[in-house]
C-alpha cells in the first residue's frame, strides 16, 4: 500500500502526543525528532526535511498549539497542514486552452510509465470531464512503443495519431494537432520517448517538440518507487523544459513517499496526479490535503465516495436503497454490490481510505483480503436463485450441498449467512434513521 511505511512511522510518533491535554516543549520535540526520522528513512530530500521540522516545531511551541481541541490534536494539525502544504497545499489541475485543444505533452525516462499515463489520462478526461482526446504516438525509435499506445486506444476505443518510425516527432505532433482540430478532439495527449538516464539528444528533442507546439501542459512522469532519484531527474527535466506538472506513478507500490512528499519543494512543481496501479483506471488527481490525511491514518472519505459514485450509476443506487429500506436485499444483491466494491481498486488501498480503518486490529493486514471476498462469491453462487432471494430456507443440506459446491466448509457458509443477517438488520436501522438525508442515492458500503 502507498505510504506504508512512512505512514507507520508518522502515526506511531504523533501517537504519543495525541491525547494530551498539556505539550510541552519536550514533548513536542520529541516528536518532531521523531517524525524526522520517520521522513528521512522514507526518503525524503534532507533538507525538505530540515525546513519541514523547524515549521513544526515553531508553530507547535508556539501560540496556535493553545487554542481551541486538545493541545495534542493541534500539534496533530500542525503536522497535517505541514504535509499537505509541502506536497503544494492546493489540489492543481490542468491548464486549459482557451482555443480547443488543450494539449499535454508527456516527457519523462524510460519506464517511468508514460505510455500508460497517457492512456490513463485521456480515460480520466473522458470519463471525469466528458472530453474526448487524441492520443499522439511520438516515440517513433520502438515499432513496440507505438504499438503499445494504439493498443491502449484500442481498449478505450479512442483514435491514436501516429505515423510509423520514420517520422520526425516534430512534424507528428503539429500533424497531430491539426487533425484534433479537423476532428473536433478537445484535449491532444502527445506520449514521447524515454531514456534510460538524461541526455542532451532526447532533451534537444523534446525541446523541439515543445517550443513548436506550445503545449499547455508538459507532464513530467516519474516512479514514485525511485524515490530521491526520481526528485533528481526532476530536477533536470525542469531545469532544461520548464515542465508544468508532475505525474507520480506506481505510488501504489511506493511504501516510503520519498518523491511524493520531496518533488513539490524540490521543483516547485505540482504533483497533478498519481498513478495508482497498472490498468486504465488508476490514476487519481493528487489531492495534498488528502494525501496528507492517508499519511496520518485519518482516511480519505472523499476519494472513496468519488470512487463509489464513478461504479454505481444513480438509478441502481436507488434501487438499492430502496431495496435496503423495504428489507428486500437479497444475497444477489449482495453480490453485485460487492463486485462493484472490487472495481473500485484493490482492497488495502480501499482500506487505507477509511478513517481509522488502519487502526482496526486485523483490517490493516488484509484481513478482508481478495481471497475471503472469493470466498464468499463462490458460497453465493453456490446457492439456488431460491436460497439466494430468501436464506430462511436454508438447512442442513443446502448449506452442506453449497460448502460442497464452493469448495469451503459449511461453518463459513453459516458466518456468511449470519453476517448477512446482522446487515440486512443494520441496513433497515440505517435507511430508516437517516431518512430523507440520504446522498445521492444514500449508497452505503454495509459490508466494508
Ligand atoms: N504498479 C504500477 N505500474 C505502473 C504504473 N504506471 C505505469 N506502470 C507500469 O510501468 C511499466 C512502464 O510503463 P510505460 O507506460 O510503458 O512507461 P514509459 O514511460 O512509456 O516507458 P518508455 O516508453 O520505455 O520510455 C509498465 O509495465 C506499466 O504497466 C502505476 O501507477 N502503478
Ligand atoms: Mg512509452
């Protein structure tokens, strides 16, 4: 999970701190001795590091620590505020054209996941924005990177510019622009090619590129999992380009933060969004407050709702919860919305967003791991349309006959049946309380 390291450091070392009534100085410095620790072993820039505690710890000691909560919450707040502020304060989004199309050039070193990222991209443009992007194929030295990209366009059914190997980049991109004007495309996504380390022929290229079209944005893509190395490439991709924004990939893999937390003060450059695996879907804008609040194990509420509306369509989510009112949810229900759940990402990351989630004794290592969610849609499968509409029918032989048929003993198919219950009943209590007040459609995650 992103973080994980980095985040159990920074919790056990405010944990201290958090319910006391009275700080003093030396506790507070304790802690930030501790915390910077925790940001150095994880890999961030050491003087970040060194500016990040002394803000800390001057406003800690200071007045604001006085007011208002628990002492102990406050320095907890101090310490949030400091994380979301070094990773740029402010959510940043995309420039736009003020003409159609917008146009973002994607530069980086081999590997760090630009190919993808654009994919991902222009899958979010549509999906989030409604906006229907060209995908520019302008790595032309590996018949397999262009390849690669009309694949991608293939599986979002999204068209791809591209003119083989022998064309110059320049000449591809401004061709490609012309066509997303003819085609009424409304964002131009430009992938381009990698090096292993930096140097001078690919950046003379990706200067020619960028001083001819003038993109909007240039997206400088790094692996999060590089860590300080990934700060240091930055470094020179915006010496020698000036790019506009940063892309942190396969931060789901990344469990110290290292570049997350250094880029942003290191390049003065916006992290804009952050990959979080490797299929279309995963790339999320980078929200600094939220990030922050995952480091801390206060959650991500936000995101997570964001996720859930993006899988349930509003009809369904009425139908559902009218479902849950009337107290006529049955197992297939059960299982939709489960799968449902499952394309929202993987679990732990899920889990990371609930506040206090890591807290839970046996949640934080996947307790609920994708096997057990096997587990219980093998069991529901296993069951007739009958049983699954109306569990009361179950006996002695029907749970024998499911165990049988799912591969899993018939005390699990008993906990299954049980906790499904015990939900239906709080789900009854739930709809009911809350009335009229319901969100959008009042979806609920019962089981998580
Ligand atoms: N886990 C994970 N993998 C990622 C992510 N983004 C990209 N990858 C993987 O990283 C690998 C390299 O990605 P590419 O998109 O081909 O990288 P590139 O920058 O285009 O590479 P070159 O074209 O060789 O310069 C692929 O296997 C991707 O699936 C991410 O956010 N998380
Ligand atoms: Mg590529």
């Amino acid at each position: 999970m992103a973080f994980e390291g980095l985040a159990d450091r920074l919790q056990n070392s405010i944990q201290k701190i958090k319910g006391k009534g009275k700080v003093t100085e030396a506790d507070v410095k304790e802690m930030t001795r501790e915390v910077r620790l925790a940001l150095l072993e994880a890999d961030v820039n050491f003087k970040v590091v060194k500016d990040f505690v002394k803000r800390v710890k001057e406003r800690a000691v200071g007045q604001e620590v006085m007011q208002s909560l628990t002492p102990g919450q406050q320095v907890i707040k101090v310490v949030k505020e400091e994380l979301t502020d070094l990773m740029g304060g402010e959510q940043s989004k995309i420039a736009v054209a003020n003409r159609p199309p917008t146009v973002i050039m994607m530069v980086g070193l081999q590997g760090a996941g630009k190919t993808t990222t654009t994919g991902k991209l222009a899958n979010h443009l549509r999906k989030e924005h409604n906006k229907s992007p060209l995908l520019v194929a302008a790595d032309v030295y590996r018949p397999a990177a262009i390849n690669q990209l009309e694949t991608l366009g293939n599986q979002l059914s999204m068209p791809v510019f591209s003119k083989g190997t022998e064309a110059n980049p320049v000449d591809i991109a401004q061709e490609a622009i012309q066509q997303a004007k003819e085609n009424h495309n409304d964002y131009v996504i430009i992938d381009t090619a990698g090096r292993l380390h930096v140097d001078e022929h690919l950046m003379d290229e990706l200067q020619q590129i960028r001083s001819t079209v003038n993109p909007n944005e240039t997206f400088l893509v790094v692996d999060a999992m590089t860590g300080q190395d990934a700060v240091n490439v930055a470094e020179t991709f915006n010496e020698q380009l000036d790019v506009t924004g940063v892309v942190l990939t396969k931060l789901d893999g990344d469990t110290r933060g290292g570049a997350a937390l250094s880029i942003k003060a290191v390049t003065e450059k916006p992290i804009k969004f952050a990959g979080m695996g490797e299929k279309l879907d995963q790339l999320e804008p980078f929200h600094p407050e939220r990030m922050a609040q995952r480091i801390l194990g206060m959650g991500d509420v936000l995101t997570l709702i964001e996720k859930a509306q993006a899988e349930v369509d509003e009809d369904q989510a009425k139908e559902l919860e009218q479902k849950m009112k009337d107290a006529s949810f049955t197992l297939d229900d059960f299982l939709e919305q489960m799968g449902q759940v499952r394309n929202m990402g993987p679990l732990d990351e899920l889990i990371g967003m609930i506040p206090g989630a890591d807290k839970m004794k046996g949640l934080k290592n996947a307790q609920i791991d994708e096997n057990q969610l096997n587990h219980i849609e093998a069991i529901i499968q296993s069951m007739t349309k009958k049983e699954r509409e109306d569990p009361s029918i179950m006996n002695a032989s029907r749970k024998k006959r499911i165990a049988k048929g799912s591969g899993r003993n018939v005390s699990e198919v008993n906990r299954l049946l049980k906790q499904f219950s015990d939900m239906k009943k709080m789900m009854k209590q739930m709809t009911n309380q809350k009335g009229k007040k319901g969100k959008k459609g009042g979806f609920n995650l019962p089981f998580m």
